[in-house]
C-alpha cells in the first residue's frame, strides 16, 4: 500500500510539475506561430533575431529559437524547428523531416552541431525546478544551466571555425 500511494503521489506530483509548465509555454509558442506582425509570425522574426548566434554555433537562427522554446521538455526542439521551418503554425505532421532540413540548408555540420548542443545545452524546466527545489538556491540553478550551454556552445564554435 505505501509503495503504490508513493509511486501515484510521486507521478502524479511530476504531472501536475509537467502541466503547470507545458500549458503555458505550449499556449505561448502556438500564439508566437500564429500571430503575425507584417506578414510575418512572431516565431519567425524571434528566429532571424537569433540567426546571427545560430550561425556562430553552426546553426541557424530557426533551432536557436527551437531549443529556447523547447524549455519546458527538450524534446520538442525538432517539432518546433520544423514548424517553423514549414511556416504551418502548428506541428508539421507527417512532414518528410529530412527534405525540409536539407531544403533549409542543413548539411552534415549542421547535423553535428544540432546533435552536439542538443546533448550540451540548459536541462529542461522540470529538471531546472528540481533543482531549484533541492539545492534552494537559483544561483546553482542558474549554474546548472549555464556550464552545460557555455560548453556545447564552445565546442560548436570550433568545430564550425576548423572544420
């Protein structure tokens, strides 16, 4: 009995952590694809703002912006990035994924980079509040989420420099 109302208390707490944070980032990030501004969707002029650092990392502005709004569960970072990609305003379902990223103008560093700082960037918001729970401390949050990004974005630059 305790070990059951545990793992129910324990998920459930993870849930209700899960929902409190994906409503409102996934609410935020349908209103940035769908609400334009001179022909354009927020989502879309958020990714030029950040092209110039998305190159620098061997990226482009469009996964910058995907991994910023993949926040709340990293992985959504693709999904984003093809619905902006595809300018649909919602989740390309059913996309040829591969089509629209070489269209895109994805080559094999391209790749390399998306899956280094994909492996070497900021934990996502459950992990970040859990860590924020456990230690009390937003400072050793705000480290945890900054080695791991400092370094992945290290390593992108060189590789991208020398390679």
């Amino acid at each position: 009995d305790i070990l059951i109302r545990s793992l129910i208390d324990r998920t459930l707490k993870l849930l209700l952590r899960a929902a409190v944070v994906a409503f409102p980032c996934g609410l935020i990030i349908w209103l940035l694809a769908n609400v334009s501004i001179g022909g354009g969707s927020l989502i879309s002029y958020m990714a030029s703002a950040l092209d110039p650092i998305g190159v620098l990392l061997g990226l482009d502005g469009v996964m910058l912006c995907a991994f910023v709004l993949a926040i709340p569960a990293n992985e959504i970072v693709l999904p984003i990035a093809l619905m902006i990609y595809t300018a649909s305003g919602s989740v390309a379902i059913g996309a040829d994924i591969g089509g629209v990223l070489i269209e895109n103008g994805w080559g094999a560093m391209t790749a390399i980079s998306f899956m280094i700082f994909s492996v070497l960037h900021w934990p996502c918001s459950t992990t970040l509040l859990q860590i924020k729970k456990e230690t009390g401390s937003i400072g050793y949050t705000l480290l945890a989420a900054a080695l791991p990004t400092l370094f992945g974005a290290i390593i992108c630059i060189i590789l991208n420099l020398f390679f």
